[in-house]
C-alpha cells in the first residue's frame, strides 16, 4: 500500500534558547507543586489549599522517580498517534485513550516538543511538533478533549502521517524522536495493520486499549 502526499510538514515550532539551557519561562511554573530530594529519588507532592478540619479519609498521590537532573536528558520530539476509530467507542476505551494522552503530554519538559496526529478511515495532523510550554499542554489538551471516534481503523495512514511529521521537520532534525500509538489493535480493513508502513529507525511506542485488543 503507497500512500503519497504532496504538503510538507517542515512548520515545527522553533526552540526558545531559554529552554536549551533549562531556563524556564513564567508560564511554565507550576503552582502549587513541589518536591524534595531523598538520595536518588525525586518525590513529587500537590498542597491543596483548603482542607477539612475534622478527620477523614484523603487520598494522596505519591510520585517517585530518579533524581537525574533535567539538563543531562536529551529533549526529545514526539508524535502521539490516536485512534479514533469507531470501535474506541467501546469499553470506554475513547476515554481511556484521552487519559494516556493527557498523561503523556504532562510528563513532557518546556523543551520537549510534540505533535498529535489522529486516524480512523484516513489519519489527520491536529497540530505541529511545538514545545511544551503550559499554554501549549493546556491547548493540546484541549484538542483531545474534544476527540470523537468512528470510522474505520486505517493504522497504516496513521503510522505514515506521524512518520512524515518527523521526517519533514526543519528544525533540529537530529534531536531524539519517536511515535507513541495508542490503540485496540483492531485494523479496518483488515491489512491497515501497518505492518506494511516501513518505520525505518524511527522507534514506535505502542500502548494497547480495550481487553482482547489485536496485536
């Protein structure tokens, strides 16, 4: 199967000095977040401002991970390919799908950049690669927000549209990339698998929706 488009996709979004060198503007500040350091483990806490007075029950959210600093990991472009097919609409698996997505997007750094690229019958760039500033996550968050599913399930248009994002950008070609496709698995028609879409050394990432999903 060739598919073969005839645009570039060379309008990536250009990188703010102050985020190579891990400077960070004031949109990107979190407030209310914190963390401390305790030997290698960096552990993340969220202070609400208000709190009952008598006792309760509260549910806290712990995260843990290594304490490497920021500057010593290599920014990173990524595409989040989605399905939207019509059977995401099953098992809740739409809303599954946006969660991820909206968890990825918040793991991101201000110099990470990304792109969200959607297929069903055929595949769609919702945005191009952009840095991660707050404004950027709120808005991308926004977008999938907003996703509907139906359709067929064409993850051969999808694989290609995400591939050709990275391959046509003209900014910092040789930063670290990869494709991040969330799915069921569930083809249609049935040899839209991609396994015909040749990834070459682009790494896929793949996060599978909905019990049995396809492999």
């Amino acid at each position: 199967m060739a598919l073969e488009y005839n645009y570039l996709y060379d309008d990536d979004q250009l990188i703010p000095w102050y985020y190579e060198t891990n400077r960070r503007p004031a949109d990107d500040r979190v407030v209310g977040k914190d963390y401390f350091l305790a030997g290698e483990l960096k552990s993340t806490f969220i202070c609400e401002a208000e709190v009952p007075l008598k006792e309760h029950d509260y549910k806290l959210f712990v995260e843990l991970m290594m304490a490497i600093p920021e500057q010593s990991s290599p920014s990173k472009d990524i595409v989040l390919l989605l399905d939207v097919s019509s059977s995401m609409v099953e098992d809740k698996k739409l809303e599954h799908l946006k969660a991820g997505a909206k968890f990825v997007i918040n793991k991101l750094r201000p110099r990470d950049r990304l792109s969200v690229v959607i297929f069903e019958g055929e595949a769609y760039r919702l945005c191009r690669l952009l840095t991660m500033s707050r404004s950027a996550k709120n808005n991308i968050e926004e977008m999938i927000e907003n996703l509907q599913a139906g359709g067929g399930c064409n993850i051969n248009a999808g694989l290609t549209e995400a591939l050709k994002v990275l391959v046509d950008r003209s900014v910092s070609p040789e930063r670290e990339h990869a494709i991040l496709l969330m799915s069921d698995g569930h083809p249609l028609p049935d040899n839209a698998d991609g396994s015909e879409v040749s990834v070459d050394n682009v790494p896929v990432y793949t996060i599978s929706l909905g019990n049995p999903h396809s492999q």
